[in-house]
C-alpha cells in the first residue's frame, strides 16, 4: 500500500491514492499549511523524491565512489571522512543531512 492511501485512511477519506480537492484540503489542515501554492510546490518535491509515493527510506549505503559520485562537495577533499563513513548509512545521513533546512549541524566531535 502507498503512503498516501494510508494517509488518507487517516483523515478519514476515501483511500484512492489520489490527491484530489478533498485530500489536498484535508492534508492542508493536517500539515497547518495556508498557502495553496507552497502546498503544491511541497507535494509536487514530495512525489518527485518518493516516486510517487512509493519510496520512503533512501539508501544510503554508499562505498567510497558513490559518495564522492552524489555528494562531492561534502567529500572531496576529506578522504579520512570519505573512509568513515563508506558503508555506514547513519553516519552519513547525520554528515549529510545536518544544517539542511531545519537541522543544526553539529560539530564533527560529536558525531557518531
């Protein structure tokens, strides 16, 4: 089952895997969203990243090539790092992901 159709099982809607008038409604008061187009550019990155709905953990299992093939700019010059994180999803998620958005990066000592 897609996430949407659960989602929408949990606003109490019928669950058709679509975002129609009544689940983009419905989502904007769950989500305390106002704003008609921040909702659509949100939901149309959030269907582009999940492919449509289907995928919700990304992969982070990633060797050395592959880290410095999707995230050079955050190895390329620290092969010591490149080397402790290959292969340890998590601490590359925290590496990554931290001071995006609404994450603090924290210092690189108290990182796993």
């Amino acid at each position: 089952m897609n996430y949407l159709v659960g989602y929408q099982k949990q606003l109490g809607l019928a669950p058709d895997g679509i975002i129609g008038r009544k689940t983009a409604k419905a989502m904007m008061a769950d989500l305390n969203v106002n704003d008609r187009v921040l909702f659509a550019l949100v939901m149309g990155q959030a269907m582009h990243e999940s492919g449509q709905w289907k995928n919700f953990r990304e992969n982070l299992n990633y060797g050395q090539v592959g880290l410095l093939s999707a995230f050079r700019p955050y190895y390329e010059n620290r092969p010591l790092l490149l080397q402790e994180h290959a292969r340890k999803p998590e601490k590359i998620a925290n590496y990554v992901y931290a001071g995006r958005c609404c994450y603090r990066r924290t210092p690189v000592s108290q990182r796993k």
